[in-house]
C-alpha cells in the first residue's frame, strides 16, 4: 500500500445541488493503516471508488460535529457490516457522537434486528466502539500515531486539527478552523498541510444565493473558516513540503476556478499547492 491522501469530498458545507462536488471525507493510507477522517454525505461510495474494500478500515475519525462531517457515519458503518465487518471497527469523535450513533441504531432497528436473526450477523452496536477525541488524544494504530490540536471553529467548541504520523511522514489535516496562529507549528514541516479554504468574494455570492433575510450564515461562515490567502501564508510559515485546499467554499459556483484558488494562495506559498477535487489522490 502506498502512503496517500485522497480527499474524498472536498466541498465545505452540508448542501449540494447539480453540479457541486461532496462534503467532507478524507482516505489517510499511512503506514500500513487505512483510516477515514470525518463522513460527510457521499463517503461510503467514495471510498468503495477509491477501490477500499469498506471491511479493510482501521479505524473512522470525526473532527466535530457538524453535519458535512459525519452525517454518512451511520450508512457508513452499516454498509460495512453488511460488507462482512467482523471485527470492530474504531471511532474516534468529539463527545456527543454516542447520541447520533445510538439514535441512528434506533432508527434502523428493525432492519438491524432482521438482519441479525435472519442473516446470523453480528451484533452491529458492539461492532463501532466508539471513544471521545480531545485535545489531549494520543492515539497509536500500529505504527501511525494521531494527535490533535483543538481548533477555532465557533460556536462549535470540540473540533480539532489532526496529525498523523508514521513511515517517516506527517501530514496534517486542519479540520473547519478560522485561522490558527498555533496551526504553524502544529503543522510544522508537514509532508502535506490539508487546509480548509473559502474565497472571501465567493462567499458573499452563496449567501445571497440562498436569500435568508438576516446575516447570521456570512457572519457564521466569515469568523469559523479561512481565506485561501491566509491557509497560504500559514503553510509558508509553517514550511511544509506541501498544501492542499480543502472544504472549499464555494465549490459550486462554476464561475470560481482552480485558477482563482492559486491566484489567491501562490503569492503567500512557495510550495506545491493542490487545489481539492473529489477522489484526488495525493502521494506522501
Ligand atoms: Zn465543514
Ligand atoms: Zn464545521
């Protein structure tokens, strides 16, 4: 197995409409392990597209919970057992995750119970033990180690920067963060910074798309995420060999190109910049 990044969903936000790329997931294959990072809607194909049998994760980390992150966890999961997942399958996500996933057994319990008795599956709830991500999570998979940095991403409290390291590699994932004066060193000489990026110009525009009468969204969206040109600059202070936009706000707005994302990140970055597309597979 190759060491690799492939960026799932790359599109910042939980709505789609013709045309737009998938919210948020992200494949790490580092080390021997095979790791989801956050469920946004559409993560379960996209990773049988990306060729992973669903049985061969090790394990499935939630940054926090906003819904592009995790709203496919549950189909997830239990599209895997009736894959064949026998044995249990790791989730590491900010407290409050248990409600989602007792409330998403509750509500396919018939299902769930049918298949047990009338297929002889295994008990699906004993199959996704599920442990609380915090700062202070130092978790060992064989020879990956995560750890995490709590993040900027009002109102949401629980959401964290990931670092996973192994094979003599790092790569940093941002998660949803305002910008982090203390993501340069966390980020520190990464082989590849995946940040979150939003065009300030475009974000007007899917505001006013969405015709809400009051600014609560562009205020929401303007304090908890990043400028390209700032993730730019931190991937520079932060000298990492390389950068990927990622969650990227707009992603649906045909008039926003790749071009305008490096017109906005090469003048701050001297590095190589990926800009994300669903299923873009990036070597370590
Ligand atoms: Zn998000
Ligand atoms: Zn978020």
């Amino acid at each position: 197995m190759t060491d690799a990044i492939t960026l799932l969903g790359t599109k910042g936000g939980p709505a789609i409409r013709p045309g737009s790329s998938m919210p948020t997931s992200i494949l790490v294959q580092l080390a021997g392990k095979t790791i989801l990072v956050d469920a946004g809607l559409g993560c379960t194909a996209a990773l049988t597209r990306a060729g992973i049998p669903l049985t061969d994760l090790d394990a499935v980390l939630i940054t926090h919970l906003h819904s592009d992150h995790y709203l496919e966890l549950g189909p997830l999961l239990h599209t895997a057992w009736t894959a064949g997942l026998k044995t249990p399958l790791p989730i590491h996500a900010p407290e409050g995750l248990d409600t989602y996933w007792q409330g998403f057994l509750a509500s396919m319990a018939f299902d769930i119970d049918t298949r047990i008795a009338d297929e002889g599956r295994p008990d699906l709830a004993s199959l996704a033990p599920i442990h609380v991500l915090d700062d202070t999570s130092h978790l060992r998979l064989g020879d990956l180690t995560v750890t995490t940095l709590r993040n900027h991403h009002p109102p949401i409290k629980d959401s964290f920067a990931l670092k996973l390291t192994g094979a003599d590699k790092t790569v940093v994932l941002s998660g949803d963060t305002a910008p982090l004066p203390e993501m340069v060193d966390f980020a520190r000489d990464a082989d590849l910074l995946v940040h979150e990026a939003m065009l300030i110009p475009g974000v007007q525009k899917i505001v006013d798309r969405m015709g809400y009468k009051d600014d609560r969204l562009l205020k929401h969206i303007l304090r908890s995420h990043t400028p390209a040109e700032e993730a730019a600059r931190i991937a520079q202070q932060a000298t990492v060999k390389a950068l990927a936009l990622n969650h990227l706000i707009p992603a649906d707005d045909p008039e926003v190109t790749e071009k305008d994302w490096l017109h906005a990140t090469e003048p701050h970055y001297s590095g190589k910049i990926h800009i994300g597309r669903d299923g873009m597979k990036i070597p370590l």
